[in-house]
C-alpha cells in the first residue's frame, strides 16, 4: 500500500474547499437546475430541513438521517421528459425535488478532519460518493510521515465491511488539539477532489499510474446500453447508479457493440434541460446523441414550445420571457454535430463536439484516463479495443479507478513508459 495514503488524512483535501450549503427538498426542480450547473460531477446532495424543535446542537446520527440522496441532471431530464411534465412545462419546473430525488442515504457519509484517506478511499471504493468534512480554524493539514496519529492516540484501522461507519462516525465530532472545529459549518469532499489529490502523488503511486487499466483490473465490462434504434427514453427506464451513465450503441454483423455516444449526468450537466427532455421523449436514442439539424429530412418533427428566457445559461429563469415556438436541434441541448448525416450504420465522425463519447484504449494507461476524467470534468470514460476507435469493451468510473490505486499491478509497467509520455494517450 502506498505511504501517500496511509500519511495523508481527509483534512488534506479540505483547504480551501467552501462550506457548504445544504440543498433542502422543499426547493424545487427550477432551483435544482441552477444548482446542479455549480456542483461537482454534475449533481447535488439534497436534505431534509433541520427539526425546528429547539435542537442547538445536531449530532451525527440526526445530520445523517437528515440526507436524503444526490441528485443528477439525468435525473432531472428523465423527470421532465415524462409526459405530464411535457403538457404542463412551468408546473413541472416548480416540483418539488423531494418528488425526483432518488432516496439513498449510503452516498454521504460524515467524516472527522483526521480519518486516513486510505480509510475513506475504502468507503468511497464501498459505494459512498461524497464525504461531509466539519469545518476547521487554522487547519494545517496532517501530511506529515506522523499523521497517523490523531489527537495524541493512534487511529483505528477502519473495518469498512458492514458496520464500518460507525468506527468512522464514533469519531467524528471530536476535536484536534491542532484545530478548533467550527460547529455546524461544512465542506463536502467530492470523489473528483480526490482524484485530483491522487493525480499530484503519481510518483509516490509508482508504478501503478503508468500500468494499463487492462492490467489492472479497472475495466468494468458491466456497463448500461441502448441501440441507437431505439427510443431515447428507454435509457431512463433504469438508470444506472456509478456511473450514471448509458452507452447508445449499434451492433456490427459480428455482434459486437459500436459506441456512438452516451446518455449521462456529464453530457447533460450543464445543457438546455427542457429541449433535452423533449428530445429524450420523442427521440431514437441515436437521433439524442448525434444530433438532429433543421434541415428538410427532419421537418416531420413537430414544433416545441420553449421560453425565450430559458437557455443553457438562463434556464432557471424559466417563468419570466415569451414563449416561442422552435424547431428542435442539436443546439437546443447544447451538443453540436459537424456532420448533417443521420444514418447510424454510417462511422461516427471522429469529432462531434460536446456529444461525442470520451473514450479511452485498454491499453491506456491509469494516470491517462485520470487525466482524462479531470480535464473534461467527466465521472467515466468509456474503453474500446486497442484496434478500433468504437468496438466497446467497458466503462471506467470513479470507482474503478480508486479500486485500482490502492492495488500493485498484475505485471511490472513496460519499459518504455515514462510520466512524460502518458499525456501523449488523452485522446481529446
């Protein structure tokens, strides 16, 4: 195991990260929209409003009781492509997210300043997506080779296998000897924010980030698929959890599957929601990712009525402007196609903007993919066999890659490799 984990504690991560503000379920889906554009991996955690029954102090157990889910763009899209949502556009805006939200009480956990980051990478690698972090005056950080002691004692190995958060939460209101907590304020540790930790430690990961993600193990041939035939809606009938994120395939005469791009939280994350939403509900799966143009093979689809106010920068804004109605495109959503062709049996173009799936090869390294991940903001990438730039293998998320940091490879990285060369694999 890497000393980078074991002498790092969460509280590392947390400079300079703002406190956070509650989301409560009473907002509603227009608020929700606004919300999500400024978060990270394209969601939000949504909570129950704090009892108003003259509770000063919240413990652990009533703040963790309080969460409700994290809520995504795709959940938000697939809400509003439903037909009742659709007819009556404003009132479905003003729902509350209570009724879209996804109850999952597992993805937040909270967590004291000086728990180990290899104990909290063994929760986020369990399913936990984000980590709530008290407050502190004067943090420092405990990077030092002696960070694992904490207050004067040594810290428990966490047991992360059943009751693993109560280890974890038995602590979490104690307090430094270093650093004064500050009572009720918070910042939330996203799993992109410790990605970005660990891509500035490669070469204490040596050689792990410069083995292949084959070879490790990071691959996950499990993944979500729609045919391009089909109705983009179905990729909502049931949606993914990690990532959340549906590949739209075709199959060749071999029976393999092509990608021609995705339905996910990350493509969706900042797009136009109620042209997104129609398209998903009128739509081929195909026709949602490539991209459909006004042009004279496409007239048949009929008029949709948007506001003028709303946009991909101003859709929260939803209840003010005129109505208009408007012919639906690729540049309704936010996606740009540089090519008018609607044929899927046609190769997909090998640059599509903003729809085009982000993939990678099984040969490309680990640091390569986390890069990749970061500089698109994505929370997965799709893989592909190393002779063709479409043949899909599987999918790599968040997950994946903090399973595959805290392991040794499988077989010693090739010579030839260097943290030079690994920025030469991020296809873009």
């Amino acid at each position: 195991m890497a000393s980078v984990f074991l002498y790092h504690v969460v509280g590392d991560l947390t400079v300079g990260k703002p406190e956070m503000v509650e989301f409560l379920e009473t907002e509603t889906v227009e608020s929700a929209i606004r919300a999500i554009g400024e978060s990270m991996e394209g969601g939000i955690a949504v909570w129950k409003r704090r009892s108003q029954h003259g509770v000063v102090i919240e413990n652990w157990e009533m703040r963790q009781q309080r969460f409700v889910g994290i809520l995504n763009s795709l959940d938000i899209v697939a809400f509003l492509a439903r037909s009742e949502c659709l007819e009556d556009r404003n009132n479905a805006m003003k729902t509350p997210v209570s009724q879209v939200v996804l109850p999952n009480n597992f993805l937040l956990r909270q967590v004291d300043p000086g728990t180990r980051l290899i104990d909290a990478l063994e929760m986020m690698k369990q399913g936990v997506k984000r980590l709530l972090v008290p407050k502190s005056v004067g943090w420092k950080g405990m990077s030092k080779r002696f960070s694992i002691l904490y207050n004067g004692k040594w810290l428990k190995n966490i047991d992360t296998s059943g009751g693993s958060s109560n280890n974890v939460n038995s602590n979490s209101n104690r307090t430094s000897s270093a650093t004064t907590i500050i009572r009720d304020k918070f910042c939330c540790l996203s799993r992109e924010d410790v990605i970005r930790f660990i891509i500035g430690c490669l070469g204490a990961l040596a050689p792990v980030p410069l083995s292949s993600i084959s070879s490790l193990g990071a691959i996950n041939p499990k993944y979500y698929s729609i045919e391009a035939s089909l109705p983009a809606i179905e990729a909502t009938r049931k949606l993914p959890e990690d990532p959340t994120a549906v590949a739209v395939v075709e199959h060749s005469p071999d029976g393999r599957c092509k990608i021609i791009g995705d339905i996910s939280a990350t493509k969706l994350w900042k797009c136009d929601y109620l042209a997104a939403a129609w398209a998903l509900a009128n739509l081929s799966a195909g026709q949602f990712v490539m991209g459909v143009e006004d042009d004279v093979t496409l007239r048949s689809l009929p008029d949709f009525t948007v506001n003028s106010a709303v946009g991909s920068n101003n859709l929260a804004n939803g209840g003010g402007g005129s109505t208009r109605p408007k012919k639906f495109s690729s540049r309704s959503i936010g996606f740009f196609s540089s090519s008018p062709s609607h044929s899927f049996g046609v190769s997909r173009s090998m640059y599509r903007g903003r729809s085009a799936p982000l993939t990678c090869k099984v040969t490309s390294s680990l640091a390569a993919v986390m890069a990749q991940m970061l500089s698109h903001r994505a929370t997965h990438v799709w893989v592909t066999e190393d002779e063709s730039d479409d043949l899909l293998v599987g999918v790599v998320g968040y997950a994946d890659i903090l399973a595959a940091v805290t392991i040794q490879p499988a077989a010693p990285v090739p010579a030839n490799r260097s943290y030079e060369a690994f920025g030469n694999e991020i296809q873009t």
